[in-house]
C-alpha cells in the first residue's frame, strides 16, 4: 500500500494550508465571537479553484475526493466554521448539481458557484425528518408545466447566501417518494429566516427556510421523479467523507495548540510536556487524529476509485468526528482553567467538534449504517 500523495496533491494543499494560514487564521476568533458569516472568505476562495476541486476538469476540478478531504482539512484546522460552509457548499450544493443539472442550469448556477459569486445549499432537514428522511412533509405537485413546493426546511447551511437551493420533496403520498428540485435564491414563495444562533460553527450561516407555494418550471427536477435519495446516496457519502476531514482538521489543531501549551506552562518547576499523565494524553491525541485521518482518506480513495464507499465514508465521519471532539475535550483540559477561558482558541474547537457528530446523519446514524453494512438487520 502507498500513503504517498502524489506532487499535484501536495501542490494543492500547501496552496489551500498557505491560503488558511494567511488570510483565514487571523479573524477565525472574531467571527466565532460576532457570528459574522464567512461568505467573504468563500467567494476569495473560488478564483483561487478551491470551490471546484472535486468536480471535472471542464469546472477547474481535479475530480478528486481525496485532494478535496486535503483542502477541507487544511481550512478546518484553522476556522471550522469556514470548512463546513466550503464542505457543504462543495460536496452538497455543487455535485449534485453537476450530475443532475442540465448544461443550462450548470451554466447559470454552477459557474456562478464555483466561481463564488453565490452559495450553494442543500435543503433535506425538516422538523420531523432529521435522521428519518423519508418521512419529509414538503410536498411538490405538477400543475401544467410548473412544480408547485411548499414545506418548511430546517438548520439549512449557507441558505442566507445562496444562489440555489437544492431541495428535497415528496411528489406522491407515498413518503419515500422523495425528489430533489432546483429553486434559485429569492424565487417568489422562498423565505431564508434569518441565522440561528449555535454553540460552535458560529461563522457558518445555518438558516430556516420557508417554501410557500414555491413554482419552478418542470425541469428544474432534478434526475428521475422520487428517486432523490437513491440518486443522491454517492454524493451523501462524499459529503460525509468531508465533514470527516473537517473533524481531522479540529483534531490537528487541537493537538497541535496542547502540545504548545504544555511546552510552555511551567508547574513544579518544569514544563508540564514533561509529566506522564500529559504525555499520555498527546499521545492518545496523536493516534486518535493519525487513525481519523486514514479513515477520511481510505474512504475518499475508493470513492475516487468508483469503489463502494458507503461503510467507509460512514466509518470515517463516526470516528473522526468523535475523535474531533476527544482530542479538543483533552486540549482544553491540558490547558486548565485559561483553556475555559476565551483567551485560548480550544473552547472553540471543542464547541465546533461537537456539531460535526450531529450534521451529516448523527453518530448513531453512522453506525446503524455500519451495522447495515456488517448484515444486521434494521430494528424495524
């Protein structure tokens, strides 16, 4: 087996690290402490080509999974905040588009995104369908040549800013009948409520969306009539494998800010990098982050490879995530009484970890699906 990545690879994320620590690093703690969103940091990063990494090559793209895992990593490490709303945008809002989306839609909304004019989001959350997708009230209806939406979605990423939304609704009174429709930000019956306020990920715009008797032309369906989640299931697991990279970058960063620390707080007489119990804990952290790392990459190479990657895209965003928030628990804990504070930027990771084992299916959902995947049964 080779862990080498190849020289195009280390290109791109000494371009993205330089770009995360230049122009991301220096504000990451002001925008969590305002809730400022980072939509100006994402439209910097599309002339860079960060926003089309994963696509074709006709985008600007590589198509690579595992350069995109490199580069949500690298912004990760330095503003979560940033790297979920650059992991959504990407791997949520633009891929489907590019696999779904007819050459006229890609060339109005796809460019636009990848380019950074607007954002892209992705509209399956409902009240009473978190975990439980299927069983989505948003309800779409032929009318003529139009479709005719309405429902309510909820903790939407980066809707304040989107210039699409993809949403997820059912066409027939069967409940697993889910499609996915195009609607262009500002559309008549669109409502973005305004952002919610969250323990971590503050940066990143989460919105509540209204859609009331929302009309779009027949061929904004995207692919086959409720076929949404079967179509969609390859682009869930790649936007699991980048909320796993995220998580890896949260935990790198808290390793790194506790190994710092430890070298330099002094108790008894001498650093406290020198006493045991702290020792163990940087190197529990260290594995934990090495183990979370080829995970997310194991999982990107087959998905790159038109490999099945479900379990290991699954795999991948349960340990990592979990992961995430051991190594910024054990950070904090390294650091003491100044980590509870706000001086240090550790109670941000551990307030960011914490959301990234709840969006993208929860750690039970992970492990129902690794469960699945290991031939158990569902319990119902």
């Amino acid at each position: 087996m080779n862990f080498d990545l190849t020289r195009n690879d280390k290109e791109m994320q000494a371009r993205v690290r330089e770009f995360a620590q230049d122009v991301v690093a220096p504000g990451a703690g002001a925008r969590d402490e305002t809730a400022r969103s980072c939509f100006d940091l994402l439209q910097q990063m599309g002339p860079l080509g960060f926003l089309a990494i994963p696509l074709a090559s006709e985008w600007g793209g590589s198509g690579s999974i595992l350069q995109f895992a490199l580069a949500v990593e690298e912004i990760g490490r330095v503003d979560a905040a940033l790297g979920i709303g650059f992991a959504s945008h990407v791997a949520l809002g633009c891929i489907p588009l590019e696999l779904l989306g007819t050459d006229g839609q890609k060339q109005a909304y796809l460019g636009p995104a990848l380019a950074g004019t607007h954002l892209a989001a992705f509209a399956l959350t409902e009240a009473q369908a978190g975990s439980d997708a299927r069983n989505a009230h948003t309800l779409a209806v032929r009318e003529g040549e139009e479709w005719i939406i309405s429902g309510e979605k909820r903790f939407i990423t980066n809707a304040q800013h989107a210039g699409y939304v993809l949403a997820t609704a059912r066409t027939a009174t069967e409940p697993k009948d889910l499609s996915v429709f195009l609607i262009p930000g500002g559309h008549p019956g669109l409502f973005v409520h305004p952002p919610l306020s969250k323990l971590g990920l503050r940066a990143s715009e989460t919105c509540d969306l209204s859609l009331t008797g929302v009309r779009v032309p027949g061929e904004h369906l995207l692919g086959e009539e409720g076929r949404a989640l079967p179509q969609l299931l390859d682009v869930l697991n790649g936007g699991r494998i980048g909320l796993a990279a995220l998580a890896v970058g949260i935990a790198g960063a808290s390793l790194a800010a506790a190994m710092d620390y430890a070298e330099r707080r002094r108790q008894f007489g001498r650093p406290i990098s020198q006493f045991e119990a702290i020792q163990f804990k940087l190197a529990d952290m260290a594995v934990g982050v090495e183990a979370a790392r080829m995970l997310t990459w194991k999982a990107a190479w087959l998905k790159d490879h038109q490999e099945p990657c479900g379990q290991a895209a699954a795999m991948a965003k349960l340990y990592a995530s979990e992961t995430a928030t051991r190594a910024a628990s054990q950070a904090l804990q390294i650091h003491g009484g100044a980590g509870y504070m706000c001086e240090y930027p550790v109670e941000r990771y551990l307030r960011d970890a914490k959301g990234l084992e709840i969006g993208e299916g929860t750690s039970e959902i992970q492990r129902l699906t690794v469960a699945r995947q290991l031939g158990m049964q569902k319990p119902w």
